[in-house]
C-alpha cells in the first residue's frame, strides 16, 4: 500500500520488491548524517588569498536557508550554498562568500559552525559537487533490513522536505501563484493546517486565520514561523495578495514554485512506471545525461542516463513521455506556457530535465547502519523509503 503523503507528492509506486520493515529514522540529533562530497580538482584549488572564501558549515537543527539568513544578519556576510540541507540532521556542506571580500576564520551560531577552508579564484558552483554521502541509523527496527546492491534501480523522486514533509504545502503555494490566485497562495502559508503537523502548530495556524488582532498573533508565533511572522507584519499595512507574496525573500519564491515543478515530475515518474515504460536504460530518441551531465540524444552509449522532462515554459514535447505530461496537465487545468508568470517574471521556470533513476554508490547496511552515496539532486529519503516501506513514513522521522 502507498501511503497517503505519498500520493499528496505525486509518489503512487515503489520500484522494489522488498517487505516492508518497521524501523524510524531522525530519532537522535545524529542519527542522520550528510556530508557534501567535491571533487578533489577543486579541493586543491581552494589557494587563492584573494578569492573567494570558502567555509565548510557544520550544522543541526537549522536548515540551509535559515542558517545563511541568520549568518548575514549577525555578521553582514552574504554566503550562498551549493544545495540545501533539512534541519533535521547533521550536515556538512560547502558555503562561499559570492564577492570576493575580507572574511572571517569562523563564524558560529547556536545551531551552526562555518569554518573557512580556503579561497577560490571563481566562485564554486554545483559542477564541483560528487553528491552527497549519508550515514544513517535505523531506529526501532524488528527485522533484517534489506540489502541492495549498487546496481538495484530506484526511481529518482524528488523527497518529502521538498514539498514541506509535516505541512507538504511547498508545491500548493507555487501551482496557487502560476494560476494567479494570490489570496489562495497566501492561504496555504499563513493558515492551511495538516494532519501531519503538531497540534500545536495548527493550534497556531487556527489563531492566524481568525486574525482579531496581528501584533498578539505575530508574537505567539515562534522564530521558526518567520515567513508567517513578516507575512502577517505586511499585511497589517498593505492588504494586497500581490505585494505580500513580493515580501517573501526570492529564493523561497522560487522554491515554492520549483516545488510544484517536482510534483509533476513525480507524478510524471509514476504514471509512466505504471504504464510499464522503460525508466531505468535509454532507448532510441530519448534525451539522456552523459557522463559530464551533458544533455544529448540517445547514441547508444553505456554511460549515458534516461531525462525525463521538468515542465516549463519552454517545455520539450518531443519525447515519449508527452503522453503521460498532457494528461497530468489536463487533470491540473494548466498549459506549460503557465509557467511564465507575468506578475512574478523571476519566478518562471522554462522547464528542464532530470534523471529517471538514481545512480547509488557505495551502498551498505551493517546491522541497523545504512551508508551509500547519491549525486545532488537525488533524495536519501527515497532510498529510505523502499528500505523500510514505511506505513506512515513521517510518524517514522521522513
């Protein structure tokens, strides 16, 4: 059976036969560990006084966003990362300074600790990472864990904390403002309560919608809710939908957006495996990554992996997945040219590919220790999800 937050996030398959296991995960602070791996050309580079600094950030219990934001408020040092990391783990990724400027040795919060590796003549950028390597302890469990081999075939979802995991939300937010309905953008934010979320929190969210009086609510709203906090601060003074959803910081803009990308990947992803299509080996006249992550046709080459289209604006129809694309748009009441956004020019996405399948290394179990690496973009709770199979995966810590 596919669980129903499954589903909420276009997920409606799993793609191995393995029995489900009881077990959680993210029961300790660091049960779950994530650690950006570059390549070792660039990590001999970082020599350059005159560069750009680059940090190695240590954290747990912020996420990437929150932890930059709180990093360029105390010490005025924009830094900009090579993916984000959730809060609920101990992660390790690279960070670097955007403008070449005078920088600290370290720079240290409560939940995070930059400390500068070295500098770089241009700034890093995503070519520079491997992926990403995870050691994760499995809680609870009552039987064996399955074992995979490298070569086991996964289909590359994109995971639960893309689309909020506790209030999966992310992608309703951006499918609100690709259909201009602002009010309703903002109504998924500030109010929308989830089964999946504390009690407490919706306790808040029933406070918010009521709104008797902004300035009580916004100070019964914890430092986690920031984005609820500024919202309900703008509309105290400015009541248009418009302009409030233009106060949200534009990466989050964005991500709200690309989330509601992922979710038609995903249920694009589904649909076709339903349909028994070929997902894991190209075929003649697919799109396909090589080995440099270099988009091409299909030319009979080992190395080469499966895209599949992200829809955009400048949508590729060419495939043998338009099919399955038309349809989940005809049930979503959108077109592909929705996706530029008059209002919000910086929010549209002209669409893209990604991989089909996950390229896992690495793989191994001991006991109740799971470890293997992924590339960036690929999501450790994917490959959690068909280990354990889990019956209400975020009562399990997904």
């Amino acid at each position: 059976m596919i669980p129903q937050i499954d589903k909420e996030i276009g997920i409606s398959v799993y793609t191995t036969k393995s029995n489900p296991v009881n077990g959680k995960i993210k029961q300790n602070e660091d049960d779950f560990l994530v650690s950006e791996v570059l390549s070792d050309t660039i990590l001999s580079s970082f020599d350059n006084p005159e560069g750009h600094a680059v940090y190695l950030l240590k954290k747990s219990g912020i996420d990437t966003n929150h932890a930059l934001y709180d990093i360029e408020k105390r010490y005025g040092i924009v830094l900009k990362s090579l993916g984000l990391k959730d809060a609920n783990a101990i992660t390790k990724q690279f960070v670097y300074t955007y403008k070449k400027l005078n920088s600290l040795e370290k720079i240290e919060g409560k939940k995070y600790l930059a400390t500068r590796i070295g500098f770089s003549q241009k700034p890093i950028s995503k070519k520079h990472m491997l992926g990403n390597l995870f050691e994760i302890v499995v809680s609870e469990i009552t039987n064996t864990l399955p074992t995979f081999s490298d070569n086991e075939k996964f289909l590359n979802f994109f995971g639960y904390q893309r689309f909020g995991s506790r209030r999966p939300i992310t992608h309703l937010v951006g499918k609100s403002i690709i259909q201009k309905n602002y009010e309703a953008a903002l109504d998924y934010i500030l109010n929308f309560s989830s089964k999946y979320d504390s009690k407490k929190n919706n306790e808040l969210r029933k406070l918010i919608s009521e709104r008797k009086s902004e300035s009580e609510i916004i100070e019964l709203l914890p430092y986690s809710m920031d984005i609820e906090r500024n919202l309900l601060k703008h509309l105290s003074t400015d009541k248009d939908p418009k302009n409030a959803i233009r106060s949200i910081p534009l990466k989050l803009r964005r991500f709200y957006v690309q989330a509601y990308q992922s979710f038609l990947f995903n249920k694009t992803l589904s649909l076709a495996y339903e349909y028994e299509e070929e997902l894991f080996s190209p075929t003649m006249d697919d799109v396909c990554f090589d080995k440099n992550f270099e988009l091409g046709k299909y030319q009979n080459d080992p190395k080469q992996k499966l895209a599949i289209p992200l829809i955009g604006h400048s949508y590729y129809k060419k495939s043998r997945f338009d099919y399955y694309i038309k349809k989940i748009l005809e049930d979503q009441s959108l077109s592909p040219k929705d996706f530029f956004i008059n209002d919000f020019q910086e929010l549209s996405l002209d669409g893209g590919f990604r991989n089909a399948s996950i390229d896992m290394q690495n793989f191994s179990i001991q006991k109740n220790l799971v470890k293997f690496q992924l590339p960036r973009g690929s999501y450790a709770t994917i490959i959690l999800r068909e280990i354990l199979k889990p019956e209400n995966p975020l009562d399990c810590g997904f």
